[in-house]
C-alpha cells in the first residue's frame, strides 16, 4: 500500500488548524489578511528580496502559518504528542526553560528538520510542559496533578492510528485524512472547563498560565503565526484593522540584515467560560491570540553570545513597562544597543556570527577555495533562516497575553535531561544542526564544481 508522505500529512494539518482558528478567533482571519497584503507591497517593492527568497525556495511559503503554541499537562501528554507530531515528521528541536523569564514551563518546538521538508511546509508547534513543580502552594499543586492525570487529550481514533503508522511505517492517503480529522481535535477550543469557578480562581492565583492548562480538557491552540517581511509595518497597521497589538515587538530592532526571530501579536481575548456545578457559573478566560514573525538568520554559538549579551545591557537600562508607556524609549534603546551588532551579510560571515548556505551560481570563476570561489562568482552563500525560538521573547509573548501583571519570581530550574526522560527522546540541538547545514551546502558545491 502506498504511503502518504509526513510533509504532506503536516501540510493538511496545518491547513485544517488554520480553518480551525479563524473560525473560533475572527481576529486572526483579519491578521492573516493584514500580513498578506504587506508582504505583497514588501516583494513589489523589493525585487532583489523576491529573487532572493525565490532563489532560497521559500517564495512560495511565505505567508504560510509559521507555528502554533500549546502547552501540556503531563509527561504522559508530552511523549504522546511527541509520537503524534512524529507522524507528520516534526522533531523535537531544542529546549528553552521559560521559569527563568518568570512562566512555569519548559518548552521544546516540533518541527520538520530538512530543507526539502520545510520547503514542503514549515509549520511547527512550540510545546510547553507545565511545571507544576515551581508552584508553591502543596494542596492545590496535588489537586492540580489530580485532575490533569484524568483527563484525556486524544481521541482514541487518533492513538490508533499514531499506533497504525509506528508499526506500518506511514499511513494510506485514506488513514491520513483520518488522522488529520482526529489529531486536530486535540486542539480544539473547549468552553466547558474542568474545575469549578473557585478551584479556577485559586490556580489563576497560582500564575494564569496554570489556570489555562489545567482547567480545560485539551491544550486548545493557544495563538498560530504566519511569517511577515515587515513586522513593524504590520504593528503600526494593527490597530486600524481593529486590533491592539502588544506595546512592543519582541526580539532584536529592525536591522537591514535580520537576525533571530522577531514577534509581536495582538492582544488575547476574552472568551465565555462555563464553570462546572449544581448549577453551572458562567465566566470568562482569556488566554488565545494571535501572533507574527519576522525570522532573519540563524547565529552562531559566537553570535547567540553576542545577542544575549546586547539583549541583557537592554534589560539593564530599561525594562518595557506592562502598560506600553514606555515602548518607544525602549525600542530606541534597542536600537542603539544593537549598534554593536554588524548590520552587513560579509561582515557577519568574516566574524563567524551567523550560519550560511552555499550554493554554485552557474558562472564560471577562479580559484578552488569557498573564499576564492565566492569572490569570483562561483559560489554564493545566502543566510540560513532561523527556524526556532528565542525563550525571552516567547515569555514576553505569553506575559503580554496572559497579562501583563503575569510576571512571577520562580526560581530558574532548567532541567533539560528530566524533560527529555519525560519526552522519551533527545531534543535535537540547533546549533550543532544549523552548522551541519552549511558544513553540507558547502560540501555539495564544492562537489558540483569538481573540487572535492
């Protein structure tokens, strides 16, 4: 029987959760419209950029939801999801302790890891994994460990069928639409919560973003992301499509070379919860979004070092206050800090701050080393686009949206080995994967120019 491809399964999947959000958040449709129509005036007036991104393969995905957020109960929930995103290749990448930013989670992003796999679709979901125990107080941590324990997040069709493609390696066109149609359950918003209007107020007490897992009975899409050219022109356009975005945008300023991963969203809403009872309460929650990037290229170890470095004299002279009042004193700060950071592709390259992709230009040229062969116009190497996460810039996202006041004092606790156990894998490291990248595409071009 013939198998569907993974890259296929995970672009129906990441069509029907689109569908799926813009029906139960009107907001994001008018978000997705708002970041297609600037990416379209970006490439109409960016020509080399058009060449650039086409020549790259990405052209054609660029307004295409980048990834989605969810966060889990469980150990037992991580290492299904771990087995369910598998199905559709997506691979834990990385892992990011968020308690250090003050949200009680560890996180991992699922996502496809070759190039002809994100050419295919380049959705991925960042994955949180409460941390119940940063939570002080001991009964409601116990009661919350309760209730998480008995829930079920997946459909039985759906265990059935990740068992199905484990042991067939792959599933039929047929059993993939099902799994599509089950899987995208487990993400479904679900009004009827779990706990009572009191027990909800109590773990809202503890940090909101325990309220929102543990009180429901999935880990309901929390916010989806397509990728735009110009994130700054989409904030400043936000608010006249009816939408308030957060103060300020997440990340490194606005540079003519792009690094990392820039964010910015618009405000969660508030949507009508009906807590459980003799007579059941009606209340609300707020906790879903949606979200924008702007991703430049991946760093280095050398370069990771130097953003972090930058990122904290920011955090030293000013702090952006939970009320936006501040917002352009902190975005010129910003700026002037990143100063230090070259703005020029040659020199990020010559200082070893970012990781490129080689790739044989068709002319002829002198020489027979990488260097000698890019200056003549053999090679050209372009930025690799960082395709992960930054944890700052995600705890920003998740304060902002959860409420500003949402920022609690946990102490730091990265325990990547304990997330791992709890995963029933590695997390694959990105650095070591993005330098295997380049190591490759220079290989391959040195090859297909007869200089093995």
């Amino acid at each position: 029987m013939t198998k569907f491809s993974s890259d296929a399964i995970r672009a129906r999947f990441s069509a029907a959760m689109s569908a799926m959000y813009r029906a139960e958040v009107p907001a994001y449709g008018t978000l997705l419209a708002l970041v297609s129509e600037v990416n379209a005036e970006v490439l109409a007036q960016d020509g080399q950029l058009a060449r650039d991104l086409a020549q790259t393969g990405q052209l054609e995905r660029i307004s295409e939801e980048r990834h989605g957020a969810i966060r889990l109960g469980t150990a037992e929930e991580l290492a299904t999801m771990r087995r369910l995103f598998a199905v559709m290749g997506m691979y834990p990448v990385g892992y990011y302790d968020l308690s250090e930013a003050g949200v009680p989670v560890h996180s991992t992003a699922f996502r496809p890891v070759g190039e002809a796999a994100l050419r295919v679709n380049p959705f991925r979901v960042f994955t949180s994994l409460l941390r119940l125990d940063l939570i002080s107080d001991e009964s409601l941590r116990a009661e919350a460990a309760k209730i998480l324990a008995r829930r079920r997040i997946f459909t039985a069709p759906c265990l059935e069928l990740i068992d199905r493609a484990e042991a067939e390696d792959g599933l039929s066109e047929t059993d993939a639409a099902r799994f599509v149609a089950e899987a995208t359950e487990t993400f479904r918003w679900h009004s009827d919560a779990l706990v009572s209007a009191d027990l909800y107020q109590r773990l809202h007490g503890a940090h909101r973003l325990v309220a929102d897992v543990v009180s429901f009975k999935g880990p309901h899409i929390n916010h989806l992301t397509p990728r735009t050219l110009d994130i700054d022109a989409v904030q400043a356009r936000m608010p006249g499509a009816g939408i308030t975005p957060k103060a300020v945008i997440e990340g490194p300023p606005r540079r003519a070379c792009p690094i990392l991963l820039r964010q910015t969203s618009f405000k969660a809403l508030e949507e009508a919860v009906s807590f459980p009872g003799e007579t059941p309460v009606a209340g609300s929650h707020t906790a879903r979004f949606g979200e924008i990037e702007a991703r430049g290229i991946a760093l280095t170890p050398k370069g990771r070092a130097l953003y972090d470095a930058l990122l904290d004299e920011v955090r030293r002279r000013i702090t952006p206050a939970a009320d936006g009042s501040n917002a352009a004193d902190y975005m010129r700060v910003l700026a002037e800090v990143f100063e230090a950071f070259p703005d020029d592709w040659e020199q990020i390259r010559r200082q070893g701050l970012g990781y490129f992709a080689w790739s044989p230009t068709g002319q002829h040229g002198a020489g027979t080393s990488a260097e000698e062969l890019l200056a003549s116009g053999a090679l050209r190497c372009d930025p690799i686009v960082y395709e992960d996460f930054l944890p700052v810039s995600a705890a920003g996202i998740f304060q902002s949206n959860l409420g500003d006041a949402a920022v609690q004092g946990f102490a730091a606790s990265p325990n990547q080995r304990l997330f791992e156990s709890e995963l029933g894998a590695g997390v694959l490291n990105e650095f070591a994967h993005y330098a295997g990248i380049e190591a490759a595409s220079l290989r391959d071009s040195l090859r297909q120019l007869g200089l093995d």
